[in-house]
C-alpha cells in the first residue's frame, strides 16, 4: 500500500492515538472536568487554572483546534489495482468576542481566525486526472498548503438585533445555505454552492463581505450580502493579504430563513438566491455563439451567473425530554448555472442519530447520499470535442465525459472525551467525477478532531 504522510501529520496522530488510549484507561489523575486531558473538560489543555471560564464570563472564547483525515482506496478507481492511503490536516486559532459582555457595546460582536492546512488528496490517485474534480474523500482537503486568514468581522445589531450588519472579512458559507460538516466526503459539508462555483468561497477563505439581516419574527430573518469576487484569494501567496487588487465582480445572495421547533424539536430551513456581476467563461459557446469544440475559437465570456437553494434539517426525535439525544434529517438541492459551471445542480439527504446508546450519549451515527450532477453543456463540450477528435477514453487527448456522480457516507463519531472525536467512515463512489468509464469505488476513511 502507497501512504503519504507529511511528518507532522504523522506526529498529530500517534498523539491522537496515544491520548485515545490514556482516556479509555481512565486515567485516575485527571479527576477534575477541566483538568488538563480530563475526560469531561472542553478542551485538550483544560481551564487554565480557570482562566478560560473566567475569560468566556467576560465574552471571549479562544478557540484552538485541529482536524485530520485520512483515506483509503479499497477498491475501484481511476487506477483499480492501487491502493493508496492520503492524509490531511487543518489547524485553526481564533477568538470570538462578544463585546456587549466584554466592553458594554450593545449587541456588538467581533471574530479572527487563521487556518493552516496541509496534506494530500486520495483524488489525486483514484481520480481521472484529466476530468475536472466534483468531490473529495477528504473535505478538509483543497485551496493549497497554507496558511489563511478566515475571519475578520465585527457585527452591530439595532432594536435588540432585530436589524444586524456584519462586516470585514469572512466566507459566504459563514452566512450562507450554511449546512453543518459532520460527515468527512465533501458531498455532505458546507455550504455546497462553494464547492462548485468559483465567485463563491467557503471556509478557511475569506472576502471582503457585508451582510444585512433582519428579523421579522424570533423564528424568521431575511438577509442580503455583498461579497467582493478575488480570484486571487486563492492564491497561496495571498492567504494573509487582505488586499482588493485583482477584484472582478461583486456576488450579491439573498436567503430566507426559518428556525421553527416544531412538537419540542429544533428546525432550520433555508431558501436562497444568488447572482455574481463576475465575468465567467462558457462551458460551450465560443463567442460567436458555435460550439467551441468545434470552431476552435475562444470560449465566450458571461456578463453573470446565478443560482439557488434550499436547505432544510430538522430533528425528529428525541430521547424521553433529552433533546441531545435524538434522529435528525438533512436535506438539501442546489442549482448553479449550467452556462458556465461544470456542475449545475447537486442534490442530498443525510440521517443523523446522536445518543443512540445509553452508555454513549455523545457518539453520532450518520448516513448520507449525493447526487452531483455534471451540466449538460460541459458534458456537450466533452462529446462535441471526442466527436470530433476520434479520441476514446484510452487516448492521451480524450476529453472526459462528465454525467452525474453519485456518493454515499457511512459513519460512526465516538465522543472520546469532551474534547476529542473520532470519525470512522465508509464511502461509496458511483461514477467518480462522473466519469462512467472509471470504476465505482469503495474509501476507507477516519477524521480525528480536537479542541485545545
């Protein structure tokens, strides 16, 4: 088996695994909750001697932690006979800052956060390389090995919140069809339109942002934005540069919100719009307006793009009174611009079952299935350009015909202490990339995350 793994990788999961063992023996000398390393603290380091409970009565929470995966191709794949294992990291450091709390400033909120990613793709080996990417194993994987600036923001509300406006440097998924990552395949984490169009970022990368929100009721908001469009955001040379040079456009999203608790049980259901003022080349047309597979000419420039959402989760049930405990459903469907995005719609359901034994309140059982759906011009493109080649899927210069692709998760999150998670996880992949001449593969995969 071929594995990759940078050093320092290596180093974080011998301690994951070495802390694993330390907390399921019981070590007796941690017997306070926020203890160093105790079972039931917050945090991998503890309270400080109280310094962090204190800090957090006074409305600032220090936020350290780190998430690592790793896959592993057990069958199938663009290269079937070769199992390989990838493996990626992400660190983050930040503070949010209520500052109501911590200065007096009414409904005034503050955050920084920097990511460090590092790492490799099982993509890069179980993937057509030629095709382009609609999925990862490893969601924490992607923008480059680097070190970003994800946060910079204050937001001030008005008439007890009722009017609030956020504004600095963040990611639309922090704002936006916001959907919760508890699942490792990137199919089922973030905000989806931030995985396929390319004027929408999701996190660690940030933009120069401004979002409004009004509250109509407790349980119903309405909110615009306004997202400066850098390509050159995600330049790796640029991860801490908060610069506007190079700014092609303005993407503007609006989204209806409604967080009702329907029969004692917590809901969320979201409706939104989006349209980029960005320039975006065809998938297509050339620009005469022809098959540019054809003509050979210039692929022709967009003035625009747009899309939609609707994202919805609520729980179900719950265990006695204990609404910790309980099944939620997840499901969402996307829709980009088939004009000039490779992918034009994504659709996907998940199942999550928090508490489901007794002894084990905390673990989560979660099952979830995509559908990723390649947009018929680009797929046009790829046949139009082989029709006209002669060029088969063999051939160095056949052009990848891109379908739908289809993806299933299975996994098992085991709280092992209040501070440290591991995620077991099963992948199924049909027609990767939606590529129907590469095999359906099966990914072994484990996330590990803690808070320090």
């Amino acid at each position: 088996m071929d594995i990759k793994i940078s050093p320092l990788a290596s180093r974080i999961r011998l301690t994951a695994l070495a802390i694993t063992a330390c907390t399921a023996s019981g070590w007796a000398v941690f017997s306070q909750a926020d203890d160093a390393f105790a079972l039931d603290s917050r945090w991998m380091t503890g309270d400080w001697g109280g310094l962090r409970t204190e800090l957090l009565e006074k409305g600032v929470d220090i936020k350290m932690g780190y998430m690592g995966e790793s896959a592993s191709n057990l069958r199938g794949g663009y290269q079937p006979h070769r199992h390989v294992t990838r493996y990626s990291d992400q660190f983050n450091l930040g503070v949010d800052v209520d500052l109501e709390k911590w200065a007096g400033w009414e409904d005034t909120k503050f955050s920084f956060a920097l990511s460090n990613r590092n790492g490799s793709e099982l993509d890069e080996v179980t993937a057509d390389p030629r095709a382009k990417s609609f999925n990862s194993t490893q969601e924490i994987n992607g923008r480059g090995s680097v070190t970003r600036l994800g946060q910079l923001w204050l937001s001030k509300g008005w008439f007890d919140d009722k009017i609030n406006l956020k504004a600095g440097r963040y990611a639309v998924s922090d704002e936006f069809a916001v959907e919760d990552c508890v699942f490792q395949n990137l199919a089922f984490c973030g905000s989806q339109p931030g995985n396929y169009v390319d004027s929408i970022h999701n996190g660690p990368i940030s933009q120069w942002a401004a979002r409004l929100r009004y509250r109509f009721t407790d349980e119903v908001y309405g909110q615009i934005g306004a997202y400066n469009v850098n390509p050159s955001n995600l330049d790796n040379d640029n991860g801490l540069k908060v610069h506007v040079q190079g700014t092609t456009g303005t993407l503007v999203p609006v989204e209806l919100v409604w967080t009702p608790t329907l029969n004692k049980l917590p809901g969320e259901y979201r409706v939104g719009y989006y349209h980029s003022t960005a320039e975006a080349p065809d998938v297509y047309k050339d620009i005469n307006n022809q098959p540019a597979a054809l003509t050979g000419a210039d692929y022709r420039t967009n003035s625009s793009r747009h899309g939609s959402w609707i994202v919805a989760k609520q729980q179900l049930t719950s265990v006695g009174s204990d609404t910790s405990r309980g099944l939620t459903v997840v499901a969402s469907a996307t829709f980009m611009d088939r004009a000039s995005t490779p992918v034009d719609s994504y659709q996907k359901a998940a199942l999550l079952y928090t508490g489901l034994f007794d002894s084990r309140p905390g673990d989560t059982l979660g099952f979830g299935v995509a559908r990723i759906h390649g947009s018929s011009r680009f797929l046009r493109n790829a046949q139009t350009a082989n029709e006209q080649s002669g060029a088969t899927f063999e051939d160095p210069g056949y052009v990848p015909e891109q379908h739908t692709m289809y993806v299933a998760e299975l996994n098992y999150r085991v709280a092992v202490t209040g501070w440290l998670s591991v995620l077991p996880n099963l992948q199924y992949l049909k027609n990767p990339d939606g590529q129907r001449e590469v095999d359906n593969t099966w990914v072994a995969g484990l996330q590990v995350q803690t808070q320090f």
